[in-house]
C-alpha cells in the first residue's frame, strides 16, 4: 500500500481539523482499509470556550459520516476532561455511553460521536486513525493469528484481545496500552477488529498507517496468500431472471418487506462459490463484527430461504434473549446469498443497501481465501458475531431509523426513460424508494444518474431480444419486477387516412402497440412473483375516447393498447397484478413541442402560447410531472384496489367529458 498524502493538497486544508479531514479522506478512498461508513479518526484541539478559558475537545468521526467524503462538520468536538473521567469508571451501559457523549459536545448540532470517542480520547495522542484493514484482519483471522501479529510488528503495536466495541473495549484499550506501550509504538492491533496508528500529526498518523498495513500485505505475500486466483469458469449466461424473482420473493416474505437481490458474477466472485471447500469456508463468520450489520452472520448456501430462516429462528430463541428485556428479533432473510450458478446474490431492503452488503462481501471473499492459504481463515465465534447483531445500539439504530419510503424494495421499470413523462416517471419514482429501470432508444438513458437504485439501458422496444435483454438485466441488477411504466410511443405527423402510407401505419403499431404487448407478455412471469402484487400503467392518450383528423394510424394504436390493457386486467386479476390506464392531453414540456411548434399551434387557434397551453376546463398547465407523480402513485395503496381504470390528466377536455 502506497501513502497518497500530497504535501501541497494539505496545504488546502489549513489547520488541525483541516488536517483531519484531508487525512480521513485518503484513508477513505482505500477500500482495503475502510467500507462504507467504516474506521474512525480523531484530533485533540485546545480552543477557547465561550468563556475565554482553554479546553482541549477532541473532535471525533461522527455517525452517518463516511471517511472518503467527510467535512469538518463531519466530527463531533467532545470534551476530553470528561471523556478521560468516563475511561475511569468500572462499568458504564453503551446507551449511558452515548448519552454522555451528546450532552458533552460542544456543539449541539454536531453529530452523535462515535462509540470509539473515548477510546481515541485515552491515546496520547494529538491525531488516531481506526481502520479494518483488510490485510490485518486476514492475518488476526487465522488459526494462529496473534503469533503472526506479533511476528510482523514486534513491539510497534499494542495487541488486544477481540471485544465488542464499547465502554468496555475502550477500558481495555486504556489498560492495554498503559502496560504494553513503549518507545518504539506506532499503533495498536484489535484482534478481528482492526488496527489503529497515531502521531503528533495527521501526516504522521496517516503514514504510519500505512506502513503497518504495507507490512501486513508483505507478509501475506511471503507467505503466497496475497494474489488471488482468478476463475476458470465462465458465468452461465443462460436466463435466470425467473429463477432470481422467485428467490427474491421468498427473500421478501422472511423479511417481511420487498427486498432487493443483486446478482453478481464477476470471475472473483465465482472462483469462491465454486470451490470445493465453500461450504466448509464460507460458514465460520465475517471478516469482523463490524460487517455483521450489513451482512448477517452467515451467508446462504443454495436457495432454501426457508430452512436459512428456520435455522436463524431456532439459534436466536436458543442465544437471543439473555438481556433483562427481551429483544425483538431482526428479519431472519440472509443479506449474502452463494449460488454456483449465479455467483454471489445480494440482498437489502433497498438498492444501496444491497450494493453495500456485495462490497463488503466481496472484501471478505478475499480475506477468506487469503486466510486459508496462510494457515487457516477462522472467526470470531457465532455467539460474538450473533451478539453484535443484536448489539443495543445497533437495535437503537434500527427503531430511530424513521419510516420507509413508499416503494422501498420494490422496482419499476419505465420504457421512453431518457425524457418527457418518461424521465418525469422514473424521478417521482426514486422519490419514492423505488430501483428503476430506465429504457430508451436514446443512448443519454445510460447517463441520467449515476445511483445505485438506477439503470439505464439502451433499447429499441420493437426488437423483442432486445426487451427480453432488458428484462433479464433488471432481474440481475435489482431481483425482478415489481412496477411496470409503459410510456414509449410515437406521434407522427398529421396525416388523412386516404394518404396515410401502410409503412406509417405499421411504424406507428409496432412502436405504440406491438413492443408494448411483447413487454406485458414477457414481463408477466416476474410481475406475477412481486412481493406486494404486480402494478402496471399504460400512459395512453386523450385520443382514445376523442380522436382527431389526421390521427388515424395514432389513434388507433392507443385506443387498441388501451383495449390490451382492459383484457390483461381480466386476466391477470387473479395473478394480484392491477393494471390501469393514464390519458393525458396537452403535455407541452416533452421534446416534440418545441417553442416553434408550439408557436405554430397557438397561432392556427388564435391563442397565446399561454393561453394555448392551458386550453381546458380548468385552465391549468399539465404538465410531464403531473402525468408522471399519478402513474406512481397507481401504484401505490391508494389504487390497491382499483384495476381497468382509465383516468385523463387532461385539465378537463370538453370533447373526452
């Protein structure tokens, strides 16, 4: 591992703090060294308080920060008098931890500081890195771990023994380093936890930092256990999207909520669930305690989602409630998912949440295996790891965590997605929690946000292969389907009937009518395994119940999609999937009505452009974000119970009343 500081970058961050942040987010920006929100940094800095006296706070990490993009804002100023006091207590519950560290800051709209404050708070040290490096845990999580360590550091660092984090491990810390420490430490080794290193500086700190990990890598690759060997076998192309949405639909129902499952199969990730030995390596525990949130003790083998849960079930109701109060159980859904066929499958009660649980899973694949060839991977035992799941703070975080979006779990997918009603849908359904699928012949879909819980994809929906494609991707990339959006169409030029061209004519019904079926017909297996029932919107046309001249082959192609639409409510009914009908009018912020056109049009009636755009019984503009926050919320429960239904968003049109 190589330093990344840069003397004249530092220079741009002035000051202590400044200093801080630049180094936090060097240590960031390695994800072998920190995931998600992971490892933790700390400065004491003596300032004036209010009353002009000195006061040395120390400014710690605080909750809901991440490394790589933290601010000064980022860190809570704590005062190290009365956090050097606590270390001195013989017992204090985490929850009366927290609470002296909130009413202890200095700043009241700071962040709730880390668990770890007091630990930083007993090193003498101006500046504390925590990271959970990958190549320390590697080496601490083997069968002789604590040998090794001290083999490769000698008496540069402090070693403590694994405990949870805490009153309690910052008491031991404060112990440890009191009767280890010498003039040759540079850090402090957590056994299946992490390591830390300090300095006078943040330069110092950072460096030093890096130095202990680069010693760990060296080590593992002197002992051949760095490089990992890539896979041999290629991933099974064959289509899954089936297959995934039953899984996810089981997924959901231990949960209890929709669910997401992404799919991975990448080389690495198929070498692991491919080797003879997963089933023996891949069910001791995570890298460290602290993945456990994120992925559960134990990943799945196979796809029995009922026997993984029944198993949950039975060992929290054999370990669980030791507490005086009885803690209510987590979901017993797995979070990692190892499937020969797929690889490594995914899952989190949203897109973020699912991609998170993969980075660090992919993190512990490498730790696993690197492990084992350096003597033999071994975790923590479960009743430790099962403990930190139902750590009180942990449980704290889950009932604080405020009510779920709308759609949270659940995906959509939104044809003609680059603009219009079409990118309107696809924004009032992020809003909502949803994964969203975006299609369109436009490549600029591929680009319209840089999220996880969105893909664009690049498709022609009158080339079945390619709607088929799409449909597989989404199953792959987010679980299955939930919510389907059918927006894209065409609306040619006018044209009288005794003119109109067979090849327009077909144009028209294969782009408004014959892709749109091909899509219900394909994407009916997955919406039927939706969690909370299949939802389906057509965005029709005014022109359905009120046809106009020179919009023959228009008209008919919309009037007959909506005709679909009516029949597949028949039918599907019984499948719980609602399929209903939107017939807007006068949607004038979409790429064909140009300021030109629009000119155009309002001249030919004798209007304003204005008074052209709102020419209906309300007098009111429609426009792509009212079309689009409806067709959302028809899927939503209030139209839980409505199907067939054909709403106009049209300001009220005198010739549809």
């Amino acid at each position: 591992m190589k330093s990344l500081w840069d003397d004249n970058a530092a220079a741009q961050f002035p000051g202590e703090l400044g200093l801080r942040v630049y180094s936090s987010r060097l240590l960031g920006r390695e994800t072998a060294l920190v995931l998600h929100g992971g490892g933790n940094t700390s400065v004491k800095i003596t300032e004036k308080n209010l009353l002009g006296a000195d006061e040395t706070l120390l400014y710690v990490k605080g909750s809901g920060w991440d490394l790589e993009h933290i601010e000064a804002a980022g860190f809570s100023p704590v005062r190290l008098d009365h956090l050097l006091k606590l270390a001195k207590l013989r017992q204090l519950s985490d929850p009366q931890m927290v609470n002296e560290l909130r009413t202890h800051m200095t700043r009241a709209t700071a962040p709730t500081p880390s668990v770890e404050a007091i630990l930083h708070a007993v090193l003498p040290y101006s500046y504390v890195d925590h990271t959970h490096a990958d190549a320390v845990v590697t080496v601490t999580n083997t069968t002789n771990g604590l040998e090794r360590i001290r083999e490769i550091y000698g008496d540069s660092v402090v070693i403590i023994p694994y405990i949870m984090p805490g009153f309690d491990l910052a008491r031991l810390c404060a112990e440890e380093y009191a009767r280890q420490a010498g003039p040759k430490t540079l850090g402090m080794v957590l056994l299946n936890h992490g390591i830390f290193s300090f300095g006078a500086t943040a330069k110092e700190s950072y460096e030093r930092m890096i130095d202990l990990v680069t010693r760990a890598e060296n080590y593992l690759a002197q002992h051949n256990a760095w490089a990992i060997p890539a896979a041999t076998e290629k991933s099974v192309m064959a289509p899954l999207r089936r297959e995934l949405a039953t899984l996810r639909r089981e997924l959901s129902a231990a949960a209890g909520s929709p669910m997401i499952l992404a799919m991975h199969d990448d080389a690495a990730s198929l070498a692991f669930v491919r080797r003879k030995d997963v089933v023996s390596i891949s069910q001791q525990g995570p890298a460290t305690p602290d993945h456990v949130i994120r992925t559960k003790r134990l990943p799945m083998l196979g796809r029995d989602v009922g026997a993984y849960a029944e198993a949950y079930k039975k060992y929290f109701n054999e370990h669980g409630p030791k507490a005086k109060e009885p803690k209510a159980m987590l979901d017993p859904a797995p979070r990692v998912i190892l499937d020969p066929e797929f690889g490594v499958a995914t899952a989190g009660r949203n897109a973020k949440d699912a991609a998170i649980a993969f980075d660090i899973y992919a993190h512990t694949m490498a730790i696993v295996d690197r492990g084992t060839r350096l003597g033999g991977y071994r975790a923590l035992p479960a009743q430790d790891l099962f403990d930190m799941e139902y750590w009180d703070l942990e449980q704290a975080k889950l009932k604080s965590g405020g009510k779920s979006p709308m759609f949270s779990g659940e995906i959509a997918l939104v044809t003609g997605a680059a603009s219009g009603i079409g990118k309107a849908c696809v924004d009032s359904l992020l809003a909502r929690g949803t994964a969203v699928v975006g299609l369109d012949i436009n490549a600029a879909i591929t680009s319209l946000y840089y999220r996880p819980d969105y893909l664009g994809l690049v498709c022609d929906v009158t080339d079945e292969k390619q709607l088929t494609d799409a449909l597989e991707k989404t199953a792959r990339t987010f679980g299955g389907l939930d919510m389907l959006i059918l927006n894209a169409g065409i609306f040619p030029a006018s044209c009288r009937i005794e003119v109109l061209a067979t090849a327009e004519w077909q144009k028209v019904m294969c782009i408004n009518l014959d892709a749109n079926f091909t899509l219900l017909r394909e994407a009916q297996p997955l919406l039927k395994l939706a969690p909370r029932g299949g939802r389906v919107v057509v965005i029709g046309s005014k022109n359905v119940s009120a046809p106009g001249p020179g919009a023959a082959a228009y008209s008919a192609s919309k009037a007959a999609l909506n005709q679909l639409a009516r029949v597949a409510a028949l039918e599907w009914g019984a499948d719980n999937i609602r399929i209903n009908s939107l017939h807007p009018n006068a949607v004038f912020d979409t790429g064909i009505w140009t300021d030109e056109v629009l000119a155009a049009r309002a001249k030919h009636y004798g209007l304003t452009v204005e008074q052209y755009k709102k020419n209906n019984v309300l007098k009111t503009e429609v426009t792509s974000r009212d079309v689009a926050e409806l067709a959302a919320e028809m899927c939503g429960p209030l139209f839980a119970k409505t199907t067939a239904a054909q709403v106009p968003v049209d300001g009220g049109n005198e010739r549809v009343i």
